[in-house]
C-alpha cells in the first residue's frame, strides 16, 4: 500500500486541520484526525501525516482485527513497532485516545434523576465499560430515580461472571434504595444478552415484584455500547413492576 501525497500538495481546503475548522471533527476520517495528532509523516516512502495516519490503521488491522477496537487499548511499544512512529507521535496518540475515554465516562452530577438508559449508562460506564473481565454491578436508586450508589457485586472471568438474586437485594436493602437497575458488561463488545442474562433477569424481576423494590432495567455495556433489556424484550410486560 502506499500513500505518497503530501498534506501540501492538497488544496487548503481537502487538508485535515482547515477541513476541522470550516466542517468540524465528524466531517474528518480516521487517518486524518491520526493525522492531526501526528503533525508529520514519514515511515515507508516518507508518507504525508494522512498516509502515515492509513499506515498506522492498516497496520493496526493487520490480524483481520478492527483497527479501531485495537487502536483504544494499543500500547507505546504496539505504536512504535510501526515505522514512522516514535515515542512522542506514540504519546500524542495514546494521550488522545485517554482523554477521549475520560470524556466519554465523565459521570453525571450523582444526584441527578436518571431517567433514561443512556442516563443510567453514562453513570456506570467507568466501572464498567472498558474492564477486561465482567463485572456485575448493582445501581440504586431513591423514589424520584436519584442514584443512592452503585455497587460492583461481582468480578468474573473473561467470559463469565456470577451474580445471585440473594446477594442482589441484600445490597439494595443494606443501602434503603427503593428502586433499582442491575448492569454488567461484556468484555467481548457484543451487547447480546445470553440465555443466562435472560434468567438472571426473570429471577431478578420475580424478586422484585415479591421484596416490593421495582426492578428498573437490565443493562449490558461493552465496546463503547450498551443493550437495555427492558427496551429490546417481553421481560417487563411479563413481570410489571408497577413504575
């Protein structure tokens, strides 16, 4: 592959920083934001900042991986390894990427109502988002939908965590919540629930319905991305909870 145009030879208004500021960061591409956290090219062929930005990518994406899933979690000496790329490019990137992420799991002011699942995400996503393992955790909830806490119940394996009903509502009782929503990721990215997050769920709603604690929704985050059970199946139509 080769990307041999120079930023100079595009006309002023194709070059990444002038097209950031006449049509913003969503107009650019990936390799042209690289781009602009490169400031220069170089590597194979002494590519422009954009081509080294394609490089980057195209290297990144080598194993069939999608570059991007690669580029959130890539390492100094994954970057370096890639011709063109020093440490202080290597630090501009990962710099990048780490202020993104803060940005992204800035947690709403704590008591604020959530009332809605994408409220209720942007509030768990620093505990669970990004984890390498699952993670199982409860948020509870005052009567207006105020969060009391959020509490991490269990940690599991790469592909599997455990939670139990019992040790559930022993939490949402020990802290006098009176509503409550349970969420855990999915290391992989993929926000499906399995079978076993549907019967936890069916166990959860029967509990609920049974300690007078109406269970809000079961969410599942990963990979920059979430699933609410209550929107996406029959679970509450089948267990009202009465809110």
């Amino acid at each position: 592959m080769t990307y041999s145009l120079r930023v100079a030879d595009l006309p002023a208004a194709e070059r990444p920083r002038e097209r950031l500021l006449s049509e913003g960061c969503r107009s650019l591409s990936t390799a042209e934001l690289l781009a602009i956290l490169l400031g220069t090219g170089q590597g194979p062929g002494k590519l422009s900042a954009v081509g080294l930005g394609k490089y980057i990518l195209h290297s990144l994406g080598q194993d069939q991986r999608d570059p991007l899933a690669v580029l959130r979690d890539v390492s100094i000496p994954e970057l370096t390894k890639i011709l063109g790329v020093g440490p202080a490019k290597a630090c501009n990137i990962l710099a990048a990427i780490e202020l993104g992420k803060r940005v992204f799991q800035a947690v709403p002011p704590e008591r604020l109502p959530l009332e809605s699942p994408e409220a209720a995400v942007a509030y768990l996503t620093p505990s669970l988002m990004w984890e390498a393992q699952e993670h199982f955790a409860v948020l509870m909830l005052d009567v207006k939908n105020r969060p009391i806490a959020a509490r991490v119940i269990t940690i599991g394996t790469a592909t599997e965590t455990l939670a139990h009903p019992r040790e559930i509502f022993r939490e949402v009782i020990r802290n006098g919540a009176t509503r409550v929503i349970i969420a855990h990721n999915h290391p992989s990215g993929s926000t499906a629930p399995s079978p076993e997050d549907i019967a936890l769920t069916q166990q959860l709603l029967e509990g609920a319905l049974v300690l007078g604690l109406p269970l809000l929704d079961h969410l599942i985050l990963g990979g920059g991305q979430f699933t609410s059970l209550r929107q996406t199946t029959d679970l509450w139509d089948e267990h009202p909870q009465g809110v």
